[in-house]
C-alpha cells in the first residue's frame, strides 16, 4: 500500500468520524482534534476504523503520533512495511 | 382500547411533529418497541411504546405537529376484540391543527396526571395535556410559567398546535409583545441547530431561575485508573477499548446509587428519588448544541458494556436518532470538557434532575503521595447540585464517593 492510498483512506474514515469537517481544506500537519473538533471517542472511532481498515490496531501509547494527519500517514506506513503489506 | 401518546420528552417540550411510523395498523407492538419518529427541538428522536398490544389505527397524519399527551394511535390490548373505537376529539383537531373552538371539548378519555407526575423510572406514555371545559389550552410548563408571572392564560394568544399556549407565548405576553414566531432555519445532521438553542435556553433559564445551585469541587488521584485502563485496553482491539469517560460515569452512577438524593428529581414541590441509575451523557453536537441521553441501570452495567452503550448512544445523538426513554429519563447527567483542555466545569442542572457532575482534563500536578510530593495525573470532579434536594455535606459525601471510585478502579 503506498502512501497516497493511505492517506486515501485515512482521509475517508476521518471524514466518516466528523461528517461535517471539510477535510478538502485540512492542514495536513494540524492537530486533527483541534482541526475537525473530534474528542476522545471520536479518536476512538478513528483508531477502530483503521484496525478495521488496514489490519493494525493502533497501541495507545502510539495515539499521539496519530494526531496529525500527516503523522498518522507516516506511522500507519511503518508499521505496515514492518508486517509486510 | 389504549393509547398511544406523544410523549414528553423533556420538561420544557410542548409538541413535536409525527416524521414517520414505523409500523402499520394490525401489527403486534411489544413493551419498549420503537413505533415512531418525531421531530422535536432536540432532533429526530425514536418513539417507543410501552403497552404491549396490536396497532388498531392511526389517529395522526405523518407531517402533523402534535402537542404533548395527545393520542397517535390506537393499541388493542392483548384479549381485546377488535372494536370501532371513536377517535379521540383532541387528536382530529391535532391533525387539522386549526384554533380549538371555545370552549375547548373535553377529552373522551379520562385525563391522566400530568406530565410531571409521572415516575422517573417509568418511561410510560405522557399524560393527557387535558384541555378542559373553559380552560386554555397550554402545555403544562406554559401552565406553570404563567403561574409564576401571574398571567391569566385567557388572555393570553396561543400560537402553538391546536392554538395551545407555549412558553414563548407567555413570554411575549410579559414583554407586551405580540406572540413569538418560529422562523424556519437550516438543519445540520437532521438537527435543527437553532430550534436546540431554543431549547437550551428554556431548560437552562428555567434551571438558574428555579433550581437554587450549590457548587462543589474534588481532585482526584487517577494514577490508579490510568494504570488499570491501560492494563485493560492492552491486550483489546481498538473496538472494545475503553475510555477513562465510561470509568468516571460507572464512579458516578455507583456513587448516585449509595447517595439517591442526587439522583432523581424535585417535582411538585419536593424530591422524589429514582430507585434507577440512569446516567444522562452531555454530548456536543458539532456546529453547536448539547443533548445529554440517558445510558440506563449505568450502575449496573459492566464497564464495557458501559462504554458500548456510551458508543452507541454518541453515535446515534449525532446522528439524530436517538429514543424518546434515552431523553426521557436522565435521573442525573454527567458532563465532560476535558478533551476541550477545560480543568473544571460547573454546570447547570437539567431540571427536573438535581444534579449534575463535571469532568475535566486530566493534568499532571504536584501530589503528595505519604510524605513526598510526586507528580501525579489529577481530574477535577465538579458538582452543580439542587439544594430543595440535598445540602453541602451531603454532596461532599458523594463527591468523595466518586473519587474513592476511581483511587479503586478495580472495585468499578
């Protein structure tokens, strides 16, 4: 999965978590819980989309480095190389 | 032949508008089933029943804006012949919706006691808003609010369903203005944004001028509870995770159960206890708004089922569907700013409720830990509480209890 394709779908998901969010408009480097208005179960949902998604339940001491989307791209990317998809 | 009533959803709600049925006339309805949707301030909510029997026939049209108590439909009871029962005056004129003509007829049913009356535990149909030979025709909060202002609801211009009398009708009668007018406003995720600012406001304004508040505050060593989640979420898929809100509200709902004059509601001039827990969750509403359902028995539920529910129940309030029990029954609210940085929050009291806890941010602070100081995450647990129900000591009790709680997660 390349990079694109991922952001592809991490932007999909964050858009079903905050429906009303423009994500057209998003910064990739801002804080997505400040930037979309999402709290902590919203975060939540965001995290089970992606286990859901792409097969990688995401460790809550790794939360925070999903807190941008650009972060969220990078970490997502790692870790699937390391389990070879 | 029983009915089947628009239910009060909310102290201050005074009608709502039949969006749709869910099911037809001849089918069997069972305790608790979901029968309709109507349109109310605070968003499309879920209509359940709670007679169990057959649908015998609609007595409201789909698009009707319905007051409070009036009867929807007929429900055969279980054994009942199946009969041509008249249809009830009051809902031919809710369907119609014209001005009643003077006087106003009397309902073909006996009245019921009116909606405050009604146990907070059990979520049965809303009485009967009875107009009666020579009265006007006004909600029950308008009927009490008039009261209080010394206004004569005859003279008083009713502009709500069937020309009943609403708050805002009262309200202009103090002004000396002319009646209120509803203006029609765009709608974000079925919500009607400016019809639940509306709605606040009558709660909440209705809250600081009836409810006399008291406030308390109490720091919380979570130090335990974070260890205990995280060993808890450790071996979990992200979908069965829990989050340190369902721990706070599972602290809240046992310590409601232990303290009960925090939990229920002041009605008719005193307070009654609810011998249930239901839980009502503040849940922001993007672009503006709160709504804040009930999770029911959230003292008894296990914390993942607690956190599932609570799931379920954010979901469905953004959504728009929510149930007319979930708004309904609250018998205590629990509201949260800590994802928003807030360290402590105050709130006002949802009446008829008596209390109303809050919850902010996680901080790390100095602590002193036996004789050390140590840096430790602290929450600060706030209460807004009725003082017609309960006194400071009392309350400090139970803000105590809640933190005992969380210093023993395992014990939640």
């Amino acid at each position: 999965m390349t990079k694109q394709q991922i952001r592809a779908a991490l932007v999909e998901e964050l858009s079903n978590v905050a429906p009303e969010a423009d994500l057209a408009s998003l910064d990739p480097g801002a804080d997505l819980r400040e930037a979309l208005d999402i709290d902590s179960m919203d975060f939540l949902n965001f995290i089970t989309a992606v286990d859901r998604r792409l097969g990688f339940a995401v460790p809550e001491a790794d939360y925070q480095k999903l807190f941008t989307l650009d972060g969220a791209v990078e970490y997502i990317g790692t870790k699937l190389v390391k389990i070879g998809s | 032949m029983g009915e089947f009533r628009m239910p009060s959803l909310g102290a201050d709600m005074e009608a709502g508008t039949l969006t749709e049925w869910l099911v037809k006339p001849g089918d069997r309805v069972k305790r608790g089933e979901i029968v309709a949707v109507v349109e109310t301030q605070k968003g499309a909510i879920e209509i359940e029943i709670f007679e169990p029997g057959t649908i015998e026939r609609f007595l409201v049209d789909v698009g009707a804006k319905v007051p409070v108590g009036m009867p929807l439909a007929l429900v055969r009871g279980e054994g009942e012949p199946k009969a041509e029962a008249a249809v009830p005056s009051e809902a031919k004129t809710a369907a119609a919706a014209p001005r009643p003509a003077e006087p106003t007829p009397t309902p073909s049913v006996p009245p019921s006691p009116p909606v405050a009356q009604v146990p907070p535990s059990s979520p049965q149909p809303a009485a009967l808003l009875a107009p009666t030979v020579g009265r006007a025709l006004a909600s029950p909060a308008a009927r009490r609010f008039a009261g209080e202002h010394g206004i004569d609801l005859a003279s008083v211009p009713g502009t709500g369903p069937g020309g009943a009398i609403g708050i805002a009708d009262i309200e202009a009668a103090l002004k000396g203005a002319g009646a209120a007018t509803e203006a029609p406003t765009p709608k974000a995720v079925g919500i009607n944004l400016d019809q639940m600012r509306a709605a606040i406001a009558a709660g909440m304004a209705r809250s600081k001028r009836e409810i006399p508040h008291y406030y308390l505050q109490h720091s919380v060593d979570v130090t335990a509870a974070e260890k205990w989640l995280a060993g808890f979420n450790a071996t979990r898929p992200p979908a069965t995770r829990v989050l340190m809100a369902a721990v706070v509200l599972k602290a809240v709902a046992k310590a409601a159960k232990r303290f009960p004059e925090f939990n229920g509601f002041f009605r008719d001039g005193k307070f009654q206890a609810s011998p249930a827990v239901h839980v009502g969750v503040a849940i922001a509403i993007r672009g503006g708004g709160l709504i804040a359902p009930a999770i029911h028995d959230a003292d008894v539920l296990s914390i993942e089922d607690l956190m599932s529910a609570m799931r379920d129940l954010v979901q469905r309030t953004r959504g728009g569907r929510l149930r007319g029990s979930e708004i309904a029954d609250p018998t205590i609210t629990v509201s949260s700013l800590g994802d928003r940085g807030v360290e402590a929050l105050y709130g006002v009291i949802y009446p008829p409720q008596v209390a109303i806890v809050g919850v902010g941010k996680v901080v790390t602070r100095p602590w002193v830990v036996g004789k050390r100081i140590a840096a430790r995450p602290v929450v600060t647990v706030t209460l807004s509480a009725d003082h017609r129900a309960s006194d400071g000591h009392a309350g400090a009790r139970f803000l105590a209890a809640i933190g005992d709680q969380l210093e023993e997660p395992e014990r939640l």
